[in-house]
C-alpha cells in the first residue's frame, strides 16, 4: 500500500528489488522531498508494529 501511494509522486520509480520497494532518486534533495520520504518510512513503520500485533 506504502509502495503505491509512493510511485504515485514525483521523483520515484519501481525499484528492481521488486514491487514492495520503490526507487526515489529526487535531483535535489529539498524540504519536500524529505517529508515524503519520512512519511513514508513513518507509514511504513506504523503498519509493521500493527500487523506484529
């Protein structure tokens, strides 16, 4: 679910590591490129301790 809100923004692309992983190579590592990699990573993570529970 992470992976494919995340291919739908700018700068990212299907990762060869397959469809669970996502490729963001952004030109220029901005403010806003940050938050999309940290809200990633942060909704990534609350799912993992909800499905481990």
């Amino acid at each position: 679910m992470v992976a494919g809100a995340a291919l739908r923004t700018p700068d990212t692309e299907p990762s060869v590591r397959g469809s669970e992983w996502v490729a963001f190579e952004p030109a220029t590592l901005d403010d806003a490129a940050v938050d999309r990699a940290e809200a990633w990573f942060l909704s990534a993570y609350r799912r993992a301790v909800k499905m481990a529970s």
